[in-house]
C-alpha cells in the first residue's frame, strides 16, 4: 500500500502535518495535489524546503500529473501521505481514477459566504457537501479529524448536517 494517509488541508505542509503527522504515520514521503502550486515554482520550494524540515520529501503534483504517475505505479515503493488543499482537488484525484481508500478533512479556513462550519476548523460549502458525499459513494472512509489519535473522527454526514447542506 503506498498511500498510508489522505488528508485535504487548506494550510498544506505545516506544523501540524510536519511535527505530528509526518513522524505518528511514519510517513517517508508526501504526494502534495495542488494545481495551483504545482505551476509555482517558488511556492514549491517553500514546501519542498518545509517538508524536508519535518524529515519526509514531498513531491508536488497537478491532478492531472497525479494521475498518471499513479497509473504507472510510481508510488509503490514509499510510505506516502496524500496530502490535499481542497476538497475539490481530492475529488478530482479520485474520479481521475487515484484510489485512495480513507480521507481525513483536517482544516478548511472559511474563504467564502457559502461556507458553514462543518467541524471544528472546518468549513466547507454546499459544493463542498456533494462532493464528499460522491467521494464517500465512492467508498473511501471520509470523515473529519483534525489530527489521528488527539480526536475523535466525525463521519462526513454528521459534518454535513452540521453545516446545514
């Protein structure tokens, strides 16, 4: 199994993802889906430089690059974490056929009217709502936890009805 750990987390490469998540999952590598990074060669580096801090290296993809290097099989021989910006980047990925079978949502800011709290730190928008329940018909476990093994994780239905959608 090559993806150990899917996340969608607006902040990408932090603290929380480099001190905590990175050594809790023994994570070697992080698969960072973000198109508009991945045109951006100094955000890249800001994350290649954070990631190589927390001790794992992260490779930063486009959907489209995702999914084709996941067609080859290139991501069989690492501990990747899947680390996502959005709820719609991880929807993309999967129905571009990048099968991942768990998806965390950790923290989502709320950058538009449309979000509602769905959990904790998270918003998300009615957009938003559809597509994790696409995602979860598509059976990945998807569910709100901002960090394994600190707390509970919430199912995205409960989430939802949180958020009103």
């Amino acid at each position: 199994m090559s993806f150990i750990y899917a996340r969608v987390d607006s902040r990408l490469v932090h603290g929380q993802v480099g001190a905590k998540l990175v050594r809790y999952l023994n994570i070697s590598r992080i698969a960072l889906v973000d198109d508009a990074v991945a045109k951006d060669e100094f955000m890249k580096q800001i994350y290649t430089f954070s990631a190589k801090a927390c001790g794992a290296v992260v490779e930063i993809y486009s959907v489209d690059e995702i999914a084709e290097r996941y067609k080859q099989g290139k991501f069989e021989n690492a501990r990747y974490m899947l680390l996502f910006g959005s709820i719609d980047t991880a929807y993309r990925t999967l129905m571009a056929g990048v099968d991942y079978k768990d998806l965390a949502i950790g923290s989502i800011k709320c950058d538009s009217p449309d979000q509602k709290l769905a959990y904790k730190l998270v918003y998300i928008s009615s957009d938003d709502a559809r597509k994790l329940r696409e995602i979860s018909a598509k059976e990945v476990n998807a569910y709100f936890q901002l960090m394994p093994g600190e707390d509970k994780p919430v199912s995205v239905e409960e989430g939802i009805k949180t958020a009103g959608f």
